[in-house]
C-alpha cells in the first residue's frame, strides 16, 4: 500500500519552524495531512498537555503516534513506507 493513500494528522502552533518543516515534508512527498492548529483549538491543546506533550508539532498518522519533525523524517525513511511515484 502506497502511503499516499492515508493521511496524516499534525497538531501545529503558527510560530514553530518544525511545524512548517513537517508540512513541508509531507506536501513535497504528496502525502496528504490534517492540520490542527492548536491557536484555532484551545481544546485540542489542553488534550495534548494533559497527555504530557509540551511540544509541537506531535505527528500522528492514523492512530499511531510518530513524535515531531525529526521522528516523522525518521518513520519516513527507516520504515520505507513511502514510495515515490513516476512521473
């Protein structure tokens, strides 16, 4: 199964450089992903806090949480789950 076929989701805050770095990941590679942008989702911030995130961005795809930008660019490369398309 091709991994652009499932999507991600990224809890992001507007003022983070790794937040912008994973989006950018994920749209060079083709991969689709939902944004959650933690300003906009109060609730969703305090979910993650609870859960004892202090970071952003947390990465999921699925139900599996991957970690940030240097974990995704990891689960991305060690797993080889995506396989780029020709053109």
């Amino acid at each position: 199964m091709k991994l652009s076929t499932l999507k991600f989701k990224i809890y992001t805050k507007d003022s983070c450089d790794f937040c912008i770095r994973a989006k950018h990941t994920l749209s060079t590679m083709d991969l689709t992903y939902d944004e959650i942008r933690l300003e906009e989702h109060p609730e969703e911030k305090a979910r993650l806090k609870a859960e004892g995130f202090k970071t952003v961005p947390q990465i999921y795809f699925g139900e599996r949480h991957i970690g940030g930008y240097t974990e995704l660019v990891k689960y991305l490369t060690d797993e080889k789950v995506y396989t780029r398309q020709s053109a």
